[in-house]
C-alpha cells in the first residue's frame, strides 16, 4: 500500500491562496479604517497621540495588506504553472 500525501500540491496551493487573500483583505479593511481615523482625529481631536497611532496602524495594515496581496498572487501564479489557468481546464 503506497502512501499518499495528506493534501495534494495542487489544493494545498488553493488553500494557502485563500487563507493569504482572506488576512490580506481584512488588513485591507484595518488599514481604510484607520486612515478614516486618522483623518477624522486631525480634523477634529489634533492630539498628537491619536494621529501618531492611527496612522501607524494605517501604515503598518496597509504594507501587511500589499505583501499579502503580492504573496496571494505568486500563489496563484505558481498554481497556474503547474496546472494551468482557469480558461485552460
């Protein structure tokens, strides 16, 4: 009895592909709400404290949110290699 893989390349790269797109977005959605935060606070708070804050979590969210994507898509592209596009299956 020859023993296989628990998950086979192909669904493993599916998986990490979605598990990566699913934290890339919701990063996506801390870093707009941040921003939103941000803008909000020099508009109406000025402190200092609360700029510096919102605007870090809005950078710090929004290069999480790029370098997931980016992750995401190298995914995408080594599946595709391997096994072909969508539109070729």
């Amino acid at each position: 009895m020859d023993k296989r893989k628990v998950l086979d390349e192909g669904r493993q790269l599916k998986r990490l592909n979605a598990e990566t797109r699913r934290h890339a977005h919701m990063h996506k959605w801390f870093a707009i709400v941040a921003a939103l935060d941000c803008v909000l606070v020099i508009f109406y708070d000025q402190d200092m404290r609360n700029i510096v804050f919102s605007a870090g979590v809005c950078v710090v969210c929004t290069y999480l949110w790029l370098k997931g994507r980016k992750q995401s898509r190298s995914y995408r592209r080594e599946w595709d290699a391997k096994f072909g596009t969508k539109k070729q299956l």
